[in-house]
C-alpha cells in the first residue's frame, strides 16, 4: 500500500458516498468503474473485476449506514419496508456473494451492465406524486411483491459485488409505488443490511483488500454525511434524472469495456 494509492482510495471513497447519500444507492455503481479506472489511469494500482467486486460491497456497507442516519432525521426512512425487504435482501444476498467466487471477472462485468441498462430505462418512465410527500410511517406497500422484488434483487446483487441500490430504486418507485424521498431514505437501509450479509461472504472467502478497503471507508463515511444533506434540498424529479443518467452513463461506459471498443 503507497500513500498515492491511499490518498487516490480516500477520495474515491468520498466521491461514492456522497452519491450513496444523494441519490439513496449504495455507491457500488459509481464505485464500480471509479475503481476500474481511475487507479490504473493515476498509475497507483490495476485491480481486477473481482477484487473491485469485494472492495465495493464493503464500501457500500458504511456508506448506506452513514446516508440512512441522515435520511432517518428527516424522517424519509420506513422501518418496516427496511425490515420486511432487507432481512429477505440479506440472505439472498450472502448466497449470491458466495457463489460469486465460482463466476469468471468477465461474466460478473456483464450481469452488472444488464443490470444497469434495465434500472436506467425505469428510471426513465415519467412519476406523479403528491405536492406534499408524506412521510415514511404514512407509506403502505405490498408486502408479498415487496418480498419477491427482496429475493431476485439480493441473489443477482451478491453474484455482482454490488448491493443492489441501483435496481432496488427503480423497484420500490415503479413497482411498489413508494414516494420519491421514502424511496431514497428506505432504500439505503435495505442496501445496508443486504451489504452487510454480501460483506460477511465476500471476507470470509478471502475476496476483500482489507488494506485498500480501509480507505475507501473513511471516505465514504464523510461523503454520505454531505450527500444526505444535499438530498434533502434537491428536487424529486431531478434526484430521479440524476440517478437515470449516473446509471445508464455507467451501463454504458462497462458495456464498450467489455465489447473491446
């Protein structure tokens, strides 16, 4: 471990977690291609897809942890839609993080892209909502759609290394039908307890750079802090066209990646 790679990890980390806090995703799909990247760009480090993969799940962990404190005191956070999705979210997510370690670098990168390409046409589909956004103990849901949405998501997250925010968003707005804020504020307590069942699999099987994981953590631990704040003030369908285009500029800067161009 050098002090540029450290320095180069700090502020990588800042930079996602203050995306995780904004925008209510967990940071890995900004992390992603900020790990692929920018190191190998600096000359400070080349990680591999499954290294990233590892890397980002911790990230996303103290990230959405530190976004949700701040979303919980405007009271934009459902307990139980946390709960009722996240526990489901968790256990799928341990056993996709788990079988990951049998799937090629290339094969994870593409599951991500597909992934990425379907959350960013959803965010896309136009939103009415209330003047007023009710808060989050006013919120009613579905709760067997809700449960099957937390099986499909955590398992497909785990095999990926990310922990899913940036399709869970698409999920609880469009399919659920949860208000803008709620969704955000929710949606990183469910991506925190799914994180935190991913992280246990992805270090017990020896798939995290602890050192380099040091850094990131203290910088996502500031940044989510700022980003939360500034969510709060942001417009609710600007939040969704940001995270539209974050997400298809992602999908498809992996995709010309993978395909050699």
């Amino acid at each position: 471990m050098t002090i540029e790679l450290a320095i180069t990890l700090l502020g990588l980390g800042l930079v996602g977690g203050f995306f995780s806090g904004w925008l209510g995703i967990g940071g890995g799909i900004i992390m992603a291609p900020l790990l692929l990247y920018v190191p190998p760009a600096l000359g400070v480090a080349n990680p591999d897809m499954k290294v990233v993969a590892g890397l980002t799940m911790v990230q996303s962990l103290f990230a959405t942890g530190s976004g949700v404190i701040v979303h919980r005191r405007f009271q934009f956070v459902s307990r139980e839609l946390v709960l009722w999705m996240g526990g489901i979210i968790a256990v799928a997510s341990l056993t996709g993080a788990v079988l990951s370690r049998f799937a090629s670098a290339g094969a994870l990168m593409g599951v991500f892209v597909v992934l990425a390409l379907i959350a960013a046409v959803m965010m896309l589909i136009p939103k009415k909502e209330p003047s007023e956004e009710p808060h989050a103990s006013e919120i009613d849901f579905s709760r067997p759609l809700a449960a099957a949405c937390a099986l499909i998501l955590g398992l497909v997250g785990g095999l990926v290394g990310q922990s899913g925010a940036f399709i869970i968003i698409p999920v609880l707005l469009y399919v659920l039908k949860i208000p803008t804020r709620t969704t955000i504020g929710s949606s990183l307590g469910i991506v925190f307890l799914a994180a935190l069942a991913g992280s246990a699999g992805k270090v017990v099987t020896g798939q995290v750079e602890m050192a380099m994981a040091v850094f990131l953590i203290a910088g996502a631990l500031l940044g989510a802090q700022g980003g939360g704040y500034l969510s709060q003030i942001t417009r609710r369908r600007r939040l969704r066209q940001v995270l539209a285009l974050v997400i298809a500029a992602t999908a498809v800067g992996m995709a010309l990646d993978l395909a050699g161009v």
